[in-house]
C-alpha cells in the first residue's frame, strides 16, 4: 500500500523534450533524488568492500545497480509532470504542457 502523499501533484521533474522519460529536476526534491542516486551508484564499490570484505564482482555489482535503479526510475516516473511517453520535440512538448 502506498501514501497518499505520493500521489499529490507535486511534480518533481519536467518531462524531456524528445524521446521519453524524465528531464532536468524543477525542484529540491529531485535534485535530491538525483544527487542521492548518483551518490549510491559512485559508492556500489567501496559499499561492497565494506559490508562484504571483498571487491564485487561484474555481476554484483550489475545486480547492485539494478536494484538502486529501479526505485529511482519508478519515482522519476511518478513524480515527472505529463508522465512518460514518447514526445517528438518541441510542438509536442508544448502540446502536453498547456493548461
């Protein structure tokens, strides 16, 4: 079950332009995302000699990043403006953000 605060219209990310997916963050809680994000996938390496004792491996380190990702993809998804979707450039961009 999920909070209802996830589904408040505060959007944390513009949409692209062109192609699909989230764009440049609109506000601090996506920079934040952001930057704890980057911050996680930098630290897979040393996090592993840490809690483990030894260096990862190709594999752990793949699996590692998948699981940071997928969280971090599934809010960038949530919380960009106009969703996700294949837009062609500007005349579509500006389409999907008229109100």
């Amino acid at each position: 079950m999920y909070s209802l605060a996830f589904e408040m219209t505060d959007y944390w990310f513009r949409p692209k332009q062109s192609g699909i997916g989230a764009g440049v963050p609109t506000n601090w809680k996506g920079w934040a995302l952001f930057l704890a994000y980057v911050a996680a996938i930098l630290a897979i390496p040393s996090g592993f000699v840490l809690a483990v004792g030894h260096e990862a491996t190709v594999v752990e380190r793949f699996i590692a990043f998948v699981v940071i990702s997928v969280p971090f993809l599934y809010i960038a998804w949530r919380k960009t403006e106009g969703g996700w979707r294949w837009r062609r450039g500007d005349e579509d961009f500006d389409d999907q953000t008229e109100r």
